[in-house]
C-alpha cells in the first residue's frame, strides 16, 4: 500500500457510515467483481455508501486526492464501468430503500435497488413501472440509460417515468433535477448515463400492474425460424400497447415443458407478457400458436414479480459475456434472413440472439424530450455472446461482431447506450444521434473536468 493510501483511508473512515474496502478486505473481491467476468479491475478503494452523505464524502475524498471514480448501482453493466482500476469505486448497492405513495402511485427509490427491490415493494400495492427483464439488474444504471422492459410498449421507457433525481455533483454539492427544477440536467439524466454526477434518489411515477399477469413463452423449431419470425415480425407491428411479444433465438436449455430431444438444439422462443386483462390476453396470443409447430409452450396467469424474474437463470453473475446491439425500426426480410444465419452458427451453448420489442408508448415521446431520443427505435436487437473461459472468447467475439456488421445496414440508427461494450466508446456520439450536441453542453456545465468519466463517455468538448 502507497503512503497516500495509508494516510489518506483513515481520512475517509473516520466519518464514513458505511464500510470502505481495502484489497486486503475480506469482501472486496467479491464487490469489485461484476457481472461481466470478462471484467477484472482493482480499485484502490471501495466506499459503500450508506447515504447521500457517505457519497458526498467519497466524492470530496476522489477529488482531493486525485482518483478516478466509478459508481456502482446493480454492476450489470456490460461495459464494466461500475468499477476502475487504482480508484475510488464507489459503490452504491447498500442503499436499498423503495418508498411507494400508493395514492400519488409515486416511488422513491435508492440507488443500490435491483429491479426486484423496487418491484417487490411496488407490487405490494398492485403498482410498477417499466424495467428491464432480469431482475438481478440494478434500477440506477438500467434508468440513467434509458430503460425498457415488458411494460414499455403500454408505459414507456424507464426514462418516461422518471420524475425527479437527487444528485452529488462532481464538486460535492448536491442537487435536485425535475421537471421544474435545474431541468437542463433533468433532460441530461433521462438517457445520459451516469456522466453528471452520482444519483442517490430516484423518484418514479408507477402504474396499476397485475398483480397477476398473463406470460410465458411458446418455443418452435429452428427449422421454422423464417415462417416464425416473419410473422413475429408483423404480428408486433399492429398488436396493443398492452402485448408484448419478444424473441430469442438459442440452444433450447433444459426446461421441463420441452421433450428432452430438443435441449441443446437451436430453438425459437417467443417470450409474451399482456399488462392487462389475462382473458382478453389469452384472445390475442392465440394467433401466436399458429406460427409454426410449437415444440411445447408454457404460458399462464401468474405474478407478474414472477415473470420479471423468468430470466434470471440464464443470465446469472460470473460468465463472459461479449455483446453487440443494433435498433431496428422495422424487421425487414433481409435482417430476418441474417439473424437466421448467425443463429444457425452460435459459438456456444449460452448464446443468444433476442429482439426485444418496444415501440407503442416509447415511440409516442418527441425525439427532443430527453437525452434519451431513439424514439423511432420499435425493435432493440442484443447479439450475446456468452460463455465460461477465456479460450472462447475469440470465436465468440467474431461471430458477436461479424453478425453485428452484417445486420448493419437493416437497422435504423441511434444504439441503446446500455447495451455498448467497453470497447465502444466511439460509437456514443452515434448512439445519442442529434440529442448528443446538448448532451456535451450539459457536461460542460455540471462536469467540466470529466470528472465522472467511467461511463459511456460524453467529453466536455
Ligand atoms: C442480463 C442483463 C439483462 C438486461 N436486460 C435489460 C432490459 O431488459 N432492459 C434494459 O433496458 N436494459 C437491460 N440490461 C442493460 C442494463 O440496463 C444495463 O446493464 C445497466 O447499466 C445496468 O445497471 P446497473 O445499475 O446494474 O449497472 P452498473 O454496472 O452498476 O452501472 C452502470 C453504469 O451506470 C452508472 N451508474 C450506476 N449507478 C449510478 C448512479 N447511482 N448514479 C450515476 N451513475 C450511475 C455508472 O456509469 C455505471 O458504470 C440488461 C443487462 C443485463 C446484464
């Protein structure tokens, strides 16, 4: 340990509420690990931050003594950037409290809740907003970024029911961004990642949900891949805001509602989820029965907590994951007929090809309303590569990229920013389309210095 260091931690204990982890700690490989295990740095700190407080401490504390910073909301970030290498991570998943205001159907929440915190407590009263389809992931970073998920068609984005922030700002200070408050840096945070400043208070507007819903998935044979997506294709073009319909292309994993001669096989899945009525659902998903010759399906009324977590025995903590993102506007034959190839060469058993389908409410938002401005975005493709050890990586990474420039020129433009790798830097300007312009004039004001810089990084240029 350097003499700074040692100087300096006392520094930061002594009024610290919560814990700082050195790399002699006994937790501190397990918090700087996060779900990308193709990610390995070493802070040379870790604050867990207890409250806003704490953040501002660790904050004044990176600043004085010269150390890059990294936030920490649920670590799912594909790019890594929740922590750094020789600084400060500070990491914000000890701070978990949801308050939901049934009657203002209005939440507040911390910036350390996963999607099933904040579900879990919403739900308690029938409410939720639109969040992503893993629940391990974290709310902060899903939301800086913009955010979609089941609900999205119906609600909109995450960023569309975003209502106001409380913020630590590259200097220390704190401050509250809304509608009617520093609206400049509201309009920045709606999309613009965590380039600002720190949030340690989100709050939501929620929506009657479920609690019950109609959900499930109907799985095909790769063989019928083209009749099947053709038709998931214009099948979501016209269904109601209320359906959404999904797909994924993959090796069938082992689940019980299929014969035992499929696991392991390309299959096409379609995942559905109806925000509303179950029986007026069950009318408009019978047509989906009828894309192909169904390998077996399981769809049922049930939790819509339940749902949210359907996926996560997929998509648990600790392989290598490598991804690629394209939006789409519309599926055109050519980029059906792309997937099909790519989908038919997967370079491991845990890849995957999904759309996930948008449009409806997100689409019904002004381009210029907030950072976030891929409004004409309906379908978002993520090309995942995954898979256990670094000796896959170079197969996996081709194919992830040789797919992706293939699709090119069949996607619309723009690129969800919480999809891009860390390599991806040079393709943020691209990503933010004509919102990116404003979006430097935000980071001049508020961190002129680039302070907060591990993110998808928006320079003060
Ligand atoms: C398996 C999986 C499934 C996913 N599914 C969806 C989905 O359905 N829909 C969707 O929209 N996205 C989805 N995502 C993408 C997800 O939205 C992003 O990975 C998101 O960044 C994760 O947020 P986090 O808090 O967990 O990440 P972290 O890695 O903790 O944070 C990501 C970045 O956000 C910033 N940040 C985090 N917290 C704060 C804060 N409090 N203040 C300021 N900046 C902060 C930092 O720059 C940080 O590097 C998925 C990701 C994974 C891995």
């Amino acid at each position: 340990m350097t003499k700074l260091q040692t100087e300096t931690i006392a520094e930061l204990m002594a009024h610290f509420g919560g814990e700082v982890l050195l790399p002699d700690s006994t937790d501190y490989d397990e918090v700087r690990q996060v779900w990308n295990a193709m990610i390995d740095r070493r802070p040379a700190l870790i604050a867990r931050a207890s409250s806003p407080e704490d953040v501002v401490r660790a904050v004044k504390f990176a600043r004085k003594h010269a150390l890059i910073v990294s936030a920490r909301g649920g670590g799912h970030n594909i790019a890594g950037n929740a922590v750094c290498d020789d600084g400060l991570m500070i990491d914000l998943s000890l701070m978990k409290r949801v308050q939901v205001d049934p009657g203002a159907r209005r939440a507040e929440v911390e910036p350390g809740c996963t999607l099933a915190d904040f579900d879990a407590v919403a739900q308690g009263h029938g409410l939720a907003t639109p969040l992503g389809i893993n629940s391990t992931t974290g709310v902060a970073g899903l939301t800086l970024g913009g955010g979609f998920g089941w609900l999205s068609r119906k609600y909109g984005m995450t960023v569309d029911n975003l209502l106001a922030v409380e913020m630590v700002m590259a200097d220390g200070s704190q401050l509250r961004a809304s509608a009617s408050e520093n609206e400049d840096l509201f309009w920045g945070v709606r999309g613009g990642g965590g380039n600002f400043g720190i949030v340690t208070s989100f709050e939501f507007q929620l929506h009657p949900v479920g609690p019950q819903v109609l959900s499930g998935l109907i799985v095909f044979p790769f063989a019928e891949a083209r009749t099947v997506l053709t038709q998931f294709a214009r099948f979501t073009e016209t269904m109601p805001d209320e359906l959404n319909v999904w797909m994924v292309t993959r090796k069938a994993p082992p689940l019980p509602f299929l014969p035992a001669e499929v696991h392991g096989k390309e299959i096409v899945a379609l995942a559905i989820c109806y925000a509303g009525d179950p029986a007026e659902g069950e009318k408009l998903i019978a047509p989906l029965r009828g894309f192909g010759k169904a390998l077996g399906e399981h769809i049922g009324v049930q939790p819509y907590v339940a749902w949210q977590q359907a996926f996560d025995p997929l998509l648990t903590k600790g392989a290598r994951n490598y991804w690629k993102s394209h939006n789409f506007a519309r599926l055109s034959d050519e980029a059906i007929d792309t997937i099909i190839e790519y989908a038919g060469k997967l370079p491991s058993p845990q890849c995957e090809i999904f759309i996930g389908t948008i449009g409806g409410q997100t689409t019904r938002v002004a381009p210029d309303a907030m950072a976030y401005s891929s409004r004409d975005a309906k379908y978002v493709m993520n090309v995942h590569g995954r898979w256990e050890s670094a000796a896959e990586d170079e197969q996996g990474i081709a194919w992830a990229r040789e797919f992706f420039r293939k699709a090119e020129p069949y996607a619309s433009g723009g690129a969800y920013i919480n999809f891009l790798t860390q390599e991806e830097g040079d393709r943020v300007a691209f990503a933010y389309g004509p919102a990116y312009k404003r979006l430097v004039e935000i980071k001049k004001k508020y961190d002129s210095t680039n302070f907060f810089r591990m993110n998808q990084n928006i320079k003060p240029q």
